[in-house]
C-alpha cells in the first residue's frame, strides 16, 4: 500500500484540570481508522517522535503523540546532547505510574471523539521511556496492540515507585510486541529474557524481537541508529497493527 495524504498539527488533551500538548496526524479523506497513541522517548515530542507519528498515518490511522511531560515540563523538547540526555533523565524520575497511564487514557477518550476515528480497539508505539509507558498502558482495556521499543526498567522497577511494571504482565489485555537490542547497555539481556517469560507465564500473545543494535537503533537521528534493525522493526510493526485494529474495522 502507498502511503495515505496526511494532515497535522497540535491539539490539546484534557485531563480533568491537566490540559496535555500533542502532536495529531491522521488521514484525509473519508472513513473511520483505528487510532494509535505515540508515546515519547526523554527527550519530548520531538522530531523524531513527530516523524513515527506521520509515518503511522500514512498507514491508515489516526496517530496522536501527547506531551508525557506536560506536569513537570510544558512544551519539553530536546534533542540527544549529554546535557539533553541528563534533562530528560531528570524529568522521567518525576513521573508517575498512575499519572502516565490516566494521560495515556484521557488521550485515548480524546481519539473517541474524533470522527475520524473507530473506536473498537487502539494501539500504542513507545521508545526508550515511552517503550516502558507502553508496557504500562498495555492493561488499559482498550489497547489491543502494543509495540514496546527498548524500554528500560520495566523488570527493575516503574515510574513513581512500586512494584515492577513486568508485575502488570497479567493484566495486559491484547497483543505486544517488544523489540530489544542484543548490545544494549541500559537493558541486559536477561532483563528481555524476564520479560519474555512473563509474557508466557500469563498467556500474553506476544512476540520479542532482539536485534544486534544497541539502544535507541530506530531513531534515524541518533548515532544508535541502525537502519537493517529499524526497517525489519518497522515491518513488524506494521503487521501488529494491520492484523490487530484493522481487523476489527
């Protein structure tokens, strides 16, 4: 399929006081798409994160990338210098498991609202700390397709304190994929192994894909980028939400 005409631009979230930024791309034309939530590396909304979002419209869905920092940091967007690196390291430690996931809800009602959209099942794609947000928001109900990129912690710990996130394992609902670099220094292997064998204690449907990259390899504007990674990646991606929310057109 050749790419869809796309449009953009900003709208706001509201949840409950909080009025949460985000990056809105969808199809032009008539119909009703699935929707696909984005979730964010440390380092914002920002072009990278924008361009994944574009990229998933043109697939034929309505992708929309909220401002997970938007307590702590309004309008937070950097790029991958050191001093970029420890600012975002710095605003993720003051995140909040209940907060991301009450974020991740509110943008999903916010996508209901939407004409455009097809409201019987959603999706999410996150990176770095979106990959674990996404691991998280993988137990709302209405999330029925998951791509989980590189996110670190998830077996160690989760936002705000508690619990590891791989505890949630059980109360994930539909499909996730995970994709991990071999060489990976924030996220041992064994960690993706823990992961894994969550996954199929509970009888989650998933699949781990494991890449000789290292972390952040599907960022094209990092120097961890590792295009054979990221073009198979993306495939698979494609397949998840293609078989998973179109099929519930």
């Amino acid at each position: 399929m050749s790419d869809l005409e796309i449009r953009t631009g900003y709208v706001t979230v509201a949840n409950g006081d909080l009025e949460i930024a985000a990056y809105l791309a969808q199809p032009v034309g008539e119909g009703a798409f699935p929707g696909v939530v984005v979730i964010q590396e440390i380092f914002g909304v920002n072009d990278h994160i924008r361009d994944v979002t574009r990229r998933i419209a043109q697939q034929g869905y309505v992708a929309i990338a909220p401002a997970i920092y938007q307590r702590q940091a309004p309008g937070f967007e950097v790029g991958y210098s050191d001093e970029d690196l420890k600012l975002g390291r710095k605003y993720k430690e003051q995140t909040k498991a209940s907060e991301l996931l009450s974020d991740v809800q509110a943008t999903i009602d916010y996508l209901k609202s939407l004409d455009a959209v097809n409201s019987k099942g959603f999706g999410t794609i996150g990176f770095c700390f979106g990959g674990h947000v996404v691991y998280l928001a993988a137990t709302l109900p209405e999330i029925k397709a998951t791509a989980s990129f590189y996110g670190a912690g998830i077996v160690t710990g989760t936002p705000g304190g508690g619990e590891p996130t791989v505890s949630r394992t059980p109360d994930i609902n539909g499909v996730l994929y995970g994709f991990f670099g071999t060489e990976d220094p924030l996220i041992p292997n064994e960690q993706v192994d823990e992961i894994e064998a969550a996954l199929k204690q509970h009888q989650i449907r998933h699949k781990i894909f494991r890449y000789r990259a290292t972390h952040g390899f599907f960022c094209d504007q990092r120097d961890s980028y590792d295009q054979n990674a990221a073009e198979d990646a993306w495939k698979h991606v494609k397949q998840l939400f293609s078989q998973e929310l179109k099929a519930t057109e």
